[in-house]
C-alpha cells in the first residue's frame, strides 16, 4: 500500500513538471490538475483498503470535489485556448 500512495505521489509529481507559459493563470490550471487527479487516486486507494468511517467519507467528498474541480479546470483552459486563436 505504501508502495502504491508512493507511485501516485511520484506521478503527481511528473505531471506537474509542465513547461510554464508565463501566464499565472494557465500555469496554475496546467498545474493542478495533475494534483487534483493525484488526490483522487491517492482517495481511491483509501477507499479500497481504508476502514474508518471518517476517512472513507472524506475520500468519498474528496473524489467529488476533485473531479468537478478537474473539468473546471479543463473546461477553463479550453475555453482560453480558444479564446487566443
């Protein structure tokens, strides 16, 4: 289990090694959507192995808000990209 929480963590980390813009606000959409897909599996994993209740919410909440959060963030910077052309 320690094994795969280091997996998500480390691809988390690859994915937000993105090549920066220069532009705050595409930078940071660009950027966090691979931390919010990390906080979902990293929620995932504890919904498969996980026993307290308290926690197993939290996951469940957090796998929700994460994944709104991600297509907001995709939908934001389609919309940019479309924008600029």
């Amino acid at each position: 289990m320690i094994n795969l929480l280091f997996f998500i963590l480390n691809a988390q980390r690859v994915g937000m090694n993105i090549a920066y813009t220069d532009d705050a606000d595409v930078d940071f959409a660009r950027g966090m959507i691979p931390h919010h897909q990390a906080a979902v599996a990293m929620a995932q994993t504890q919904l498969k192995y996980g026993k307290d209740p308290v926690l197993r919410k939290m996951s469940q909440d957090i796998i929700k808000a994460q994944k709104t959060e991600i297509k907001q963030l995709q939908d934001w910077l389609r919309q940019r990209e479309h924008a600029q052309h």
